[in-house]
C-alpha cells in the first residue's frame, strides 16, 4: 500500500514537472521570437482620408448656413435698432420696442453659443470615429503583413525657428528616431480607408 502510494506521488510530481518544464519551453519560444514592429503617420492619414475631406465639407456648409441666419438675425436687430431712434424716448412705443430690441439680442446670443457648441461636439465625435477607424485599419493591415506592434511616426523634426531652450524638450517628446521606409504602413493604412470609405458611398448611392 505504501509502495503504491510512493508511485502515485512520484507519478504527481512527474506530471507537474512536465507542466512546468513545458510552459517554461513555451515561454523561451515566445521570448525567442523577435517582435516585428511596424510604424505609421497617423497625421498623415488622417490628412488624407476622403471621409474626412467628406465630413468637413458637410461642416462648412452647415457653417455657412448657420452664419447666414446670424446674418438674418443681425438685419432684425439693425432693423428694430433704427425704429427705436425714431420713436420718443420713455413713451409706450419706445419702451416696448426697446424691450423687443434687448430680449432678441439676448436671443441672438443665445443661439450663438448653442449652436457654437453643438458644432464643437460633432467635430469631436468626427475625430473621435475617424480615429477608431484609423486604429481598426491600422491592426488589420499589422496582422496581415505580420507585425506585432506599430509605433507612432511623426513627420520629420523641423527646429527652425525653435528657442535653444525649447529644443532639448522638442527632442525629447519624439517617438521614433529612425525607421526602415518598408517598415512604414501610412500609404497602405490611407488606401484602405478610402477603399472602404470609396465602396461605403457607392453603395448608399442612389
């Protein structure tokens, strides 16, 4: 019985030395293998990405909208402003269009401010997806040319103009020094952005 029980111990303690010598194996194979880094201009893309370009133009013309109902809104005022001058001073008339003039200007300013931040929000919503977007294309176009990690490229340094002392803290904030140019994913991330981007608005025409 106690012969026994010694093989099934040392049969237990078979089992997990096994276990361990093989995670250890498999974590030498993990450590062994060298990450493959990739690198990419996300300004770049982002400059270049039709949605984007899309998007802003959808901006402006609401922009352009909006500033002509200001306008609108600023004849009104002009106008209630020249029939104040005309009327006599502390009189009905004078004192109801007066308060006409003041509740509209504070109307105006009103309006302004709302409309300020509701076109303040959608360009933060529009950076925020396009930046979403960016990172999704960005890992498929990693996987399929078979890189582990992708760093951030920026565009070349330029100090000119720079203070002296402002350059040690300019050199120190950049984030990769060199790279090999086919380490550089940009142009494959843009043109898969606009393909998708491309196809997304042929399919939704009419």
């Amino acid at each position: 019985m106690k012969l026994r029980r010694a093989f099934v111990v040392v049969g237990l303690a078979g089992g997990v030395l096994a276990s361990v010598w093989g995670a250890a194996k498999a974590a030498d194979a993990v450590r062994a293998r060298p990450a493959a880094v990739a690198v990419v201009d996300i300004q770049s893309v982002f400059e270049s990405l039709k949605e984007k370009e899309k998007a802003e133009s959808d901006l402006k013309t609401q922009l352009d909208k909006l500033a002509q109902e200001e306008n609108e809104r600023k004849k009104d005022l002009e106008t209630l402003q020249n029939d104040l001058e005309i009327l006599a001073p502390n009189t009905p008339a004078f004192n109801e269009k007066q308060e006409l003039l003041e509740q509209k200007t504070m109307d105006l300013q009103t309006w302004h401010n709302f409309q300020s931040l509701k076109l303040n929000r959608e360009r933060v919503v529009l950076v925020e997806n396009l930046y979403r977007k960016m990172l999704d294309a960005i890992g498929r176009v990693s996987q399929q040319n078979g890189y582990d990690i992708v760093l951030f490229k920026e565009k070349p340094a330029d100090f000119r103009g720079a203070k002296p002392e402002a350059l040690t803290a300019m050199i120190q904030v950049r984030k990769v020094l060199w790279s090999a140019d086919e380490l550089d994913l940009t142009d494959q991330v843009i043109q898969l952005l606009n393909n998708e981007f491309t196809n997304m608005t042929s399919k939704a025409a009419p």
